[in-house]
C-alpha cells in the first residue's frame, strides 16, 4: 500500500485538474448543455433525420449565439460537450443539419473545432467560417 502523503497529494493533483477544467468552461454552458444534447443523436448517426426537439434547439441556439452569448461562447461549449464522443459527430450530417431544420447556424459545429478562430464579436447571423471543416 502506498503512502498516505502519496495518495493525498494524487487526489490534490486530480482534484485540481478537475476543478481547472470545470472552471474554463463558461456558466452560460449549462443553456447549451441543455439544447445541443437534442441533436446528438442524429450528428452521429443513430437518426436519419433530425428530430423536431433538434430543429427547436437549433433556433434557440441560434438566438443565443447572435443576441446573447455569441458564437465563440456557443463553439466552446460545444467542442467541451463533444470532446471524445464515441461515435463522433459526423460532417454530412452537420452540414445536412441546417438544410433540414430550414435555418443556418450561428456558431461552428465540428468535431474537430478551433472556436479561438471564431470572431468574438461576430454576432451577425450566419455563421460563414465552414460547418464541418477540420479546423486544426
């Protein structure tokens, strides 16, 4: 059995980390958090189309990203909520996803974002940066 003062500093060091990582992300992600999870499921795959919860959600975030948190906000919450997502998202459906909902987006989605390319004060309405393009 290790030591005690080797098992205390571990959890220190984790506890650390997790509290860094919980404090990065923005307290405007609990909104996202709570619409882009309806758009999961057809991202990676498991519906052919978008059910109407996404389409609803889509338009939400879309407000939010051009009146409210714009869409650096809206990337980085997404690419923390996506981060390692088993399946991964998939770029034909989110460049699918807007013609089917009969919107556009505000904010990038990729599973591969750089939401530091992402202009801070862009809050005009379509989002013209690439929807699925590798951004690395």
């Amino acid at each position: 059995m290790p030591p005690m003062s080797y098992v205390v500093r571990t959890l220190l060091i984790v506890l650390s980390v997790s509290a860094s990582a919980a404090a990065s992300r923005h307290p405007s992600c609990k909104y996202v958090d709570e619409y882009f999870p309806d758009c999961l499921d057809y991202l990676v795959g498991t519906y052919f189309i978008p059910p109407e919860e996404c389409c609803n959600s889509v338009g939400v975030l879309n407000y939010m990203a051009i009146h409210l948190m714009g869409p650096r906000v809206i990337c980085q919450c997404i690419e923390a909520r996506v981060m390692g997502t088993n399946p991964p998202l998939m770029p034909s459906r989110i460049e699918a996803l807007p013609k089917y909902c009969g919107t556009h987006l505000s904010f990038p989605i990729s599973s591969a974002m750089d939401c530091s390319r992402v202009r801070e004060e862009d809050k005009s309405g379509a989002y013209s940066g690439g929807l699925s393009k590798n951004w690395s």
